[in-house]
C-alpha cells in the first residue's frame, strides 16, 4: 500500500485498498498463466514493474506478543522460514483470519517497510523471504525481494 493510502487509512478510516505491487502480481499472474511458463520474455516489463514498486510500498504483517513476525517454516525438520505480508487492509483482514487460526499466540497487526524485511535479511540467517497475499495471490520473493 502507498504510505500516503496508509496515512489517510489512519486518519479518516477509510478502508483503503489501493497496492500498485498487488496489481503488478495480478497482471503478472494472468499473463504466466496464458503463457503457461514464467520464464517468457513477455513477463519481463512486469517483473521489472514489481521490483521497482515493491520497495515503493508499506506491507502488513502479523507479529506476536514480543513483536516478532509469524514464521511460516519451510518444512518441519528445517528452521528456514518466510514471512506471510500484506499489501493492503482489505487482503490483511482476510489473509491474517486465515493465518491466525494456526497460531495460539495472540497475533497483531505491524506495518512493515522493504527495509524492516531486509533488516531482517541481515540479521536472521533462516529468513528465506515473503510471501505476498498468501490466501489470495501467494506471490514469493527471496529476502533481497526477488523472485
């Protein structure tokens, strides 16, 4: 979400749902699908659209008690982890319900910057990345926001 989207989401309560990265990943995800590979040339514009918004935007994620973001593991045996993000209210509302039947703790809301995501790239070994709107568009991108 625009932070400016996200101010005005606080002051006026409005229920914003405004992403340009969520849009870029719908446009992506319909063109992968028509061409049946993700590797076409025709997807190079909109990658490149999603790498150059993705560090424009704000995200939501879900944090615990201590502040810590809900880790999905990679597999069971492995501390490897992503985190779920959101890229507006309306896909947190959704996406968090979902997620937090998973969890015990009592899970909360935190904004989060692309750079909060590469802090936690630098100091955490076992993050491996993100997923985007897991329950909607389970977009991924690598903790240096590839894909």
């Amino acid at each position: 979400m625009n932070p400016k989207d996200y101010e005005d989401y606080q002051k006026n309560n409005v229920k914003a749902s405004k992403s340009q990265l969520k849009e870029y990943i719908q446009i992506y995800a319909d063109m992968a699908k028509k061409l049946k590979t993700e590797q076409a040339v025709e997807l190079d514009a909109v990658k490149e659209n999603i790498k150059q918004t993705y560090p424009e935007e704000i995200y939501f994620t879900l944090v615990d008690e201590v502040d810590r973001p809900v880790k999905l593991t990679l597999t069971e045996a492995s501390k490897q982890y992503i985190i779920p993000i959101f890229t507006d209210i309306r896909e947190y509302a959704v996406g968090s319900a979902k997620i937090a039947k998973l969890f015990l703790d009592k899970l909360e809301m935190k904004v989060m910057t692309p750079e909060d995501i590469t802090k936690i790239a630098e100091e955490d070994e076992h993050f491996q990345g993100f997923v985007i709107n897991p329950h909607s568009q389970n977009f991924n991108m690598d903790r240096n926001g590839d894909f």
